[in-house]
C-alpha cells in the first residue's frame, strides 16, 4: 500500500492518540494518514496539532468531524464541536497557503507540506446535497477525499456522474473507499445499525448463503474493487479491513495491486 | 420558558436531613411545568409534613427570577423564613440564585433540575428550542437552528450518517439539516447551500459566562 490512516478515536473509543501513532508508523517508513477529528479538540488544539504534526515530518492530515460521543466508551463526555470538518479544512488551508491562523493572525514560519483530506458520504441522505457537500469541502481546500464504503457500485458509479459533470474530479483526488467484512455479524451491524452505511440485499444475501463468509467477503471486495479501478473520476482506493488488517497484504495482491510503484 | 423537573423526592429528604423548610414556589415558568406552581407548592408541604419535617410557611413568588419583586412579596413571611432552617426553591436555578442573593445565610436547597429553554409544545410535552450561544444565526438557515438542534453543532450540511431525515445518533430525533436543506429547497434557496460559514464567533457566549450585570 502507499498510505495508512491512522484514525482518531474512531467511534469515540480512546485509542493510542492518532498522532502518536503516525509518528510510529513513519518511523517505520509507513507514509501516515493523521485524521483528526472536531470532537475532542478546540481551534486552538486543532490548529497547535496541526503544526506539530508538519514538524514531525507527517504531511496527509485527514479532517473529520467525527462520530459523537455518546456512540463510545465515554458516553459521558463533554463533546467539543468547536467546529466542523469543513471549516478544520478551510483554516488548515489557511495556515499553508496564506500561513495565516484561525484569527487572521500570521504563523511565525510558514509551511508549505501538508496534504488536506476530508470524506465523503455519497450513502448518506439527501443524496443530492452530497455532491454540494462534496464541492464545499473542495472549495474549503480539500487535496483528497476518502469515501464511505462503497457495497453499492450502481449509487456510487450516479454519484460519480454527477461528481465529473461538475468537473469535481479534476480539482480533488478521490479515494474509493472498500470493505472487506469479516463476518455475518459485523455484516449485520453495518447494514442495520450503522447510518450512512449501504449494502445492497443481493449483496448481502449473496454474503449470507456463502459457505465460507470470509473467502466470498474477499471476492465481493475484490470485484468492488476491479469495477472502481474502471470508474472515471475514481483515482484510489482505501481499504478499511475493519479488525481484520492481517489480511491486507495478501487481499493486495489478489487485487493485483502488488508490487507498489 | 426554562424548563425543568422536580427533584426526586427521596433525594429532597437527604438533602434536608433535620430542620425546618419554608418552601418558595414560581408562578411562571416552574408553575407551567408542574414543578413550582401552588399545586406543586402545597404537594411538597403535604409530603414534607408526611415524613416529619416541620413546615414554617410557603409562597409562590411572580416569578422567582424578579429580585426587586421577590424582595417586596418576601416581606409578608419574614418570621416564616427567620423559623426555617432551609430554604427549598422549586422554580429554575435562575430563580434559586437570585433567592440565594435575597438570604446568603440561609441554607439553599434547589428542588428541580433545570433542563433547557424551549416550548410547550402540547400539554406537558416540551420541546428544546434555544442554545442560548448569544449570537443568533438562525436568519442564515431559514429560522431553523443548527447549533441548538444538531449534536455536532454542524454549520456546513449534514454529517455522513444523516439518514431518511434522521439524526445518526437518535434515529427518534429528525435531522436538522435535513430540515433547513428540505426548507431552503421549498423556498428556492438552495444557492446558499454553498456557502461556506466560517467557525461560529463564541465571544458573545463567553461574554455571559459570569454573574456580571447586563443593562439591556
């Protein structure tokens, strides 16, 4: 692979701090994706991590909103939400090109090397304000954009029609996001009880019925995969094998996405 | 209104422990909710009295969180309240404090929780409507309030898991951005969809954050 996300206390669990762990991974010449997410930070905490992650040699940031906090372990918490993912973007934006901060007041040295992400949910409703949502974010100064998993190429592949008659394509990098489920359980928790997530029924009744779950999930996300390799506009693919990363190198190269360049 | 909810009682009693209590009521707010009107009043001297607590008097103040009023009706039960050990307030914290102002030696005892600010919507149902973030914005988002409705306090569309017009979080509860696209739609004014709000100005929030005077 030529990139990993390290994410943010995903599904507000703590976790090893996102930053810390994509220190670790270049250490290791692993090339990091640090998101950072709104909900535990202010601007003023953003915009310091922001800086520290440039001085430490990490150059993707992906900016999310991230998933509220009664969803975690810590149901408890004060969320922040200080601001969102497309105003993280915008001030991020900000301190590279204009290397001004949040309040308009100048950066002592300015940088130059960072890589803005932001996501995208084609899946989620309204479908069409997704496409203007998608635009706000470029517009705002997203470099790259990582989608939801994509199970549904039919809505996905309308997505992306409207995406590239917009000429969205041309001014931002997409990544397509892909899946590998591990099991009928986590299968079921996605289709059912995850919002924003869309599998298709001949998806998952194809999945149910298999006799071995895990060798048909790998072949159903292959296949995502080789009808995205084809979709205009689509110029990656992230792959999110949740709790199942042991699989990643051999799902590479059954993908034919070995060696790397 | 400020809305609120009665204490439990149990929880009441543990807080009073021993003593005398003089009970004040509010005939706004704390009264429509059914936590501090006379009903409510004189239900809570009947039950103090049930558990052995010595009652010296009550009132019904109009409303709690008008000092200069409370200061001229407090007058007819000055022994009242000179006899009593706690002073159990059923209106909202705003009307607790401003008590607590009135009688800084006397012991304070707060009977209600005070939820939010909002509506009655139906008889006894209500409804979270304001922030309270002391800079509106809602006439950018057609009279509909993201930073009192949404969860993430999104000001830029909905979240990703914004599904069938229902929050991700409470699928019981309607997406709010939903709501302002739908609306912004039906009044053909989607090109402001596009814009780009910048981060919220909090400084007008922060600036009501201590017990300073305001002359409005």
């Amino acid at each position: 692979m030529d990139a990993c996300n390290i994410t943010d206390n995903q599904t507000a669990v703590v976790r090893l701090s996102s930053l810390a762990g994509s220190v670790l991974l270049k250490q290791k010449n692993i090339e990091p994706i640090y998101q950072m997410s709104c909900r535990d930070r202010n601007r003023i905490a953003l915009q310091s991590d922001i800086l520290g992650a440039v001085a430490l040699g990490i150059n993707n940031i992906l900016f999310v909103t991230g998933d509220h906090q009664s969803v975690g372990n810590h149901p408890h918490a004060k969320g922040v939400f200080d601001i969102d993912s497309i105003q993280l973007v915008s001030i991020a934006k900000s301190m590279r090109d204009k290397g001004i901060f949040q309040n308009g007041e100048p950066l002592k040295k300015p940088f130059f090397n960072l890589f803005i992400g932001a996501v995208c949910n084609p899946f989620a409703t309204p479908y069409d304000y997704r496409v203007d949502r998608l635009e706000k974010k470029i517009n705002a100064g997203a470099d790259f954009i990582q989608t939801q998993s994509v199970f549904n190429i039919d809505h996905f592949q309308n997505f992306m029609d409207k995406v590239i008659s917009r000429g969205l394509d041309k001014k931002v990098f997409i990544l397509a996001g892909v899946t590998p489920m591990k099991s009928e359980k986590m299968m079921d928790r996605m289709k059912f009880h995850v919002p924003g997530v869309d599998i298709p029924d001949d998806v998952y009744n194809r999945l149910k019925n298999a006799d071995d779950f895990q060798a048909e999930s790998q072949i159903v996300s292959c296949e995502t995969i080789n009808s995205l390799k084809k979709m205009k506009g689509v110029h990656g693919i992230h792959i999110t094998a949740l709790f199942w990363e042991s699989i990643i190198p051999s799902f590479l190269e059954r993908c034919n996405f070995l060696p790397r360049p | 209104m400020i809305i609120s909810e009665q204490k439990p009682f149990d929880s009441i009693i543990d807080i009073i422990q021993k003593g005398s209590v003089f009970i004040i009521g509010c005939s706004e707010c704390a009264a429509l909710c059914h936590v501090g009107g006379e009903p409510e009043v004189l239900e809570m001297e009947k039950k103090l009295i049930e558990s052995n607590i010595n009652v010296t008097g009550w009132i019904v103040l109009d409303p709690a969180c008008h000092l200069l009023n409370n200061k001229r009706l407090f007058k007819s039960v000055n022994k009242e309240i000179d006899d009593a050990d706690h002073l159990l307030v059923l209106s909202c914290g705003n009307g607790v404090q401003v008590i607590e102002q009135l009688y800084p030696d006397k012991h304070i005892i707060s009977g209600t929780n005070t939820l939010f600010v909002g509506a009655e919507i139906n008889r006894g149902i209500f409804e979270r409507e304001c922030n309270l973030c002391g800079s509106c914005i809602v006439d950018d988002f057609e009279g509909l309030c993201p930073i009192s409705h949404c969860p993430k306090q999104l000001m830029n569309g909905p979240c990703g898991g914004s599904m069938d017009g229902k929050c991700e979080i409470n699928r019981d509860f309607n997406c709010i951005w939903d709501e302002i696209i739908n609306k912004k739609n039906k009044l053909k004014k989607t090109d402001s969809l596009m814009n780009l709000f910048p981060p919220k100005d909090w400084t007008s929030y922060k600036k009501y954050q201590w017990r300073d005077h305001h002359k409005l």
